[in-house]
C-alpha cells in the first residue's frame, strides 16, 4: 500500500502539469475528502498507508480535477457564508465574492425576500438562515438548480420558509406579491468574456447561469424594470455585477426610479455589487 504523502505528492505533480492553478492545494482538499478527515488534520495522516479502494478513489478524484471539474463538482459540496452547500454541474458554485451580496442585505431588516436565479439556493437559503423569522422564495428557470436548492434548504433546515418557483426572473411570482428586499445574481458574462474563462467555469457550469448573451446586460434591464412592482415601499433590490457592470447598472436603477443607490466594491476592489431603494410612487411604467 501507498501512503498519503506519497498520493499527495504525485497528485500535486499531475494537477500542476494539467494546468491547475494551485495544485498543492486542491490535492490536499481532494486526498482529505476522500480520507474523510478534516484539512486541519491532513497533515498528521499523510504517513500512514492509504487502503486501496480509498487510493483508487482518489486517482479518479484527481482525473478529474485535471480535466478541469471544479473542486466542489468532485467534492459535492462547497462552503459559503460558513455553511456547507450541495454542488453539482447543474448550478453555479458559490464564490466568496458573493458574500458581499450576504452583507449589503443583512445591514437592513427585512422579512420577506424573493431571490431570483436562485441556483444553488445559496443567497437564499443564507439569508434565512441569518434571519429566523424570514420567509422566502427562490426562482429558478432550471428545474434541476431548484432540485439543488431545496435539498439545500432541507439540510440547512430552513424549507418550512422557503418555496421555490420554476421560470423565467418574475414570470410565475404572483402579480401581487411583493416584497422587502429582491436579490440577484444573474448572468452577467458578455459573449466576448466567455471564451476567455477558466476551463472550470467555461467547460463545467452551466450556460445559462453564466451568460445571457449579447453585452451580458439583458438580465439586469429586465429584472431592474419589473423589480419595482413586486417591491414594498422602502424596499430594496441588490444585484451582484461583474467587474465594469458598475456604470452601466447604476444607470439602469437610476431610470427605473430607484433612489440612494451605492455601488459597492469586493476585497479585490472590483465593483461587485448595486443596491437600490424603491420609495416612488409614480408611475411603475413610465
């Protein structure tokens, strides 16, 4: 039998000649996945000798990884906002950048919230799970992602406040609900960017949570537009945005009537996220 140092270091050696940005790294995280130990303790087992069938299992962990499947597609599940969520190829996996979107949220109260494009549930279900007395619905196009999210919502034990509705952005939310606060994270990726993403993102996720074609603007014209009626008075819609989104959806919230609108920005300094108030009571047409 092999030991886990020794898997560990020609593991590291396949993901680097693969191409994988840091081996070192997602070897450890696949070689303790597999052992069952946490990656704090990692290091203490790697001199014992591995059985078999988990040496077996690890090779294939790491074939796949130098394919470029993303760690949490392999793994099945990826940390958010200190919560472990289910992740397969049939939703986004959750980024750290996201939780920004958690923060601008949670720095006001509110009681009902509607994320649309919920994927993974992760915006949803966190925000619940923050806020105990809460309800909430996620919308999804993907039956599949809702699939996803409920066992999501099941496991963090917060489904008996979360209902999921199958469509396009507001097309199934009733006419006449409306709500405290509206979160998204869209399609944002323009046709240009798609050719220049990772393999983990361009090869494995899906599409239709990546890109809505064109300038990658299309989902937020919709949404910005529509988001006021289905938001109370003094209600908030939050968007995440990619990096040089900001203008442009900051002008999209400012003709659509939104007020006290802040752009903000991620660790990196990259625009990240649009926060708008809805406090008009013109005409949601004009």
């Amino acid at each position: 039998m092999t030991s886990g140092a020794q898997l560990l270091g020609a593991a590291t050696r396949t993901l680097r000649d693969a191409g994988v940005d840091d081996p070192v790294r997602d070897a450890r995280v696949l070689l303790a996945h597999v052992l069952g130990v946490d990656r704090s303790r990692l290091t203490v087992v790697l001199p014992d000798k591995i059985a078999d069938h988990e040496a077996a299992a690890y090779e294939r962990a790491i074939a796949a990884r130098a394919k470029r499947q993303p760690v949490a597609q392999i793994t099945g599940t990826r940390a958010f906002y200190g919560r472990d969520f289910i992740v397969t190829g049939d939703v986004l996996d959750p980024r750290p950048d996201t939780e920004l979107l958690i923060d601008t949220a949670l720095s006001a109260s509110f009681d009902t919230l509607l994320d649309l494009g919920t994927g993974t549930g992760c915006i949803l279900l966190t925000l619940l799970a923050e806020r105990p007395e809460a309800q909430g619905q996620g919308v999804d196009l993907s039956a599949d992602a809702l699939s996803i999210a409920r066992s999501n919502a099941q496991v963090l034990q917060v489904a008996d406040r979360a209902e999921f509705t199958e469509g396009s952005w507001f097309e199934m939310v009733d006419a006449d609900k409306r709500f405290d606060l509206i979160v998204c994270n869209p399609p944002y990726i323009s046709d240009d960017e798609m050719a220049t993403l990772a393999p983990e993102v361009r090869d494995w996720e899906p599409h239709l949570a990546l890109t809505p074609g064109g300038d990658g603007l299309a989902a937020y014209r919709q949404i910005i537009s529509e988001a006021p009626q289905h938001l109370v008075p003094g209600g908030r819609l939050i968007v995440e945005i990619g990096a040089g989104q900001g203008a442009a959806v900051r002008n999209l919230f400012q003709r659509a009537g939104f007020v006290a609108i802040q752009l903000l920005k991620d660790l990196s300094q990259h625009d990240r996220v649009v926060i708008g108030n809805w406090t008009s009571t013109r005409n949601l047409s004009s």
